[in-house]
C-alpha cells in the first residue's frame, strides 16, 4: 500500500484527484486535520513557562550545557 498526501486547493491537486477518482481506486482516505493542535501536558507545561519568560538563556552550547546540568 502507498499513501501520497495531495493538496486538495490546489489546481494540480484538483487535477490528481480527479484522475485518481476516474481511474476507480479502491480507496480514497480524506483527512481532515484539526484547527487546533493537540499537545500533551508536558509540551503544554513548556508553553505556559515559555509565555511566562521562565527560560534558561543562554550565550553558547557550551553554556546551556553548564546551566542544564
């Protein structure tokens, strides 16, 4: 099995999808992705400290690296 993503907004998407059609493929999936992401709690725990400015700074690797320790 092989998936090809194709941007349906597109005019060559258009296009692709009509011949895909035509050709009576066995099975056309649409995904339709949500508006908003979904992250889990960490990811969301990172963001809210982000906002709030409480991030390491750092001038170098070398430096992120002393202060991660």
């Amino acid at each position: 099995m092989t998936t090809v993503v194709i941007n349906e907004k597109t005019k060559k998407g258009k296009i692709i999808l009509d011949l895909i059609r035509e050709m009576n493929v066995e099975k056309i999936i649409e995904e339709k992705k949500s508006q908003h992401p979904v992250f889990n709690d960490i990811t969301l725990q990172a963001i809210k400290e982000a906002r709030n400015g409480e991030t390491v700074k750092c001038t170098n690797f070398d430096d992120y690296l002393n202060k991660v320790k």
